[in-house]
C-alpha cells in the first residue's frame, strides 16, 4: 500500500472516530468524506473490467459496501437541540465502518506481504476474475459505495429528523 492509499484509508475512519462524540451535523459531515472518495474513485478507477466474472465480484463487493453503509448509517444517532441537529455514531455504526475499511486494508496488506498473492491469483482462475484491477475495482468500489450510501442514509434521515414534528412533554401545555 503507498502512503497515500495508508492515508486515505486512515481519514476515512477517522471521521467515524470524530462521530463517536456527539456533534453538530453540517456541510462537512457530508462534504469531507464525498471528497475523500472522489479523490479515490479519481486514483483508482481507470476501467472497470467486464471479461469473466470480474463484473460478479465488483458487484458482489459494491453489494457488501451498500449494505455496510445503509447499516451505519441507521446505526447513527441524529437528534435536534435547540434547532441544530446533532449526530453521534453508535457502536455498531463504528464496527461495521471500520470492518468495511479494515477489509479492504487487510486484504490489500495481505496480498502485498503476507503471501496471499498466490491464494488470490489461483481463486481468481479457479472463478474466471480476469485480472487483478478487478480486485482494485471491486474493492474501490465497495469503499466509495460504503461513504455514499452511508452518508446518503444520514442525509435521509437527517431531513426526516428536521422536519418531524415536535410533541409536547407530559404534563406541559402547548
């Protein structure tokens, strides 16, 4: 992995980190991890390959991300305080963050030095994945896939938060 790819990795669950404390949802809640990913999908996603069955594992992998996403993304609290909405990621928001972008490092990590370049290269025939940007297109696609559809949900639910009507508090009148 290069220092770039370390980084990227590293300010994507940091932003999940900086959510376990409860604050203030705004403009960058969104726009710092969109960002990141533009960057990455900018780096990495020259093509797509479509031979074999390259298309079934980015989409399997995409799938994955989806699902990692829309789930912290329910799993993240959002409440209004005096007219501000507040967001704070729950624990199982933060696991499921950092098991989506911990895979895809540990993956990665594994391929380039703990030997598992041959185990992927024989799955890879074995299942007809045609060449290794599948892989790079696959798991890009499922760490850009788990930013947007997780940011999408709290978006979502965001608005529906803010636009909830208020109830009165037992034993107050309105």
């Amino acid at each position: 992995m290069t220092v770039t790819e370390w980084i990227t990795d590293i300010a994507l669950v940091l932003i999940v980190f900086r959510q376990l404390r409860e604050g203030r949802l705004d403009h960058k809640t969104f726009l710092l991890p969109l960002a990141i990913v533009a960057f990455v999908g900018y780096s990495y996603l020259d093509s797509v390959p479509t031979a074999g069955n390259d298309l079934v594992l980015i989409g399997a992998l995409t799938a994955v991300g989806a699902v990692l996403g829309i789930a912290g993304g329910i799993y993240t609290r959002i409440r209004t305080l005096d007219g501000d909405l507040l967001i704070k990621a729950g624990a199982v928001s933060a696991v499921l963050w950092i098991a989506g972008m911990g895979a895809r490092m540990g993956f990665q990590t594994w391929v380039e030095h703990g030997g598992g370049a041959d185990d992927v290269a024989r799955f890879s025939l074995a299942h007809h994945i045609t060449s290794g940007q599948a892989w790079v297109t696959a798991f890009v696609l499922m760490a850009i896939t788990e930013v947007v559809t997780r940011v999408a949900t709290i978006y979502v639910r965001s608005r529906a938060v803010r636009t909830a009507p208020t109830r009165p508090v037992l034993g107050t009148t309105v």
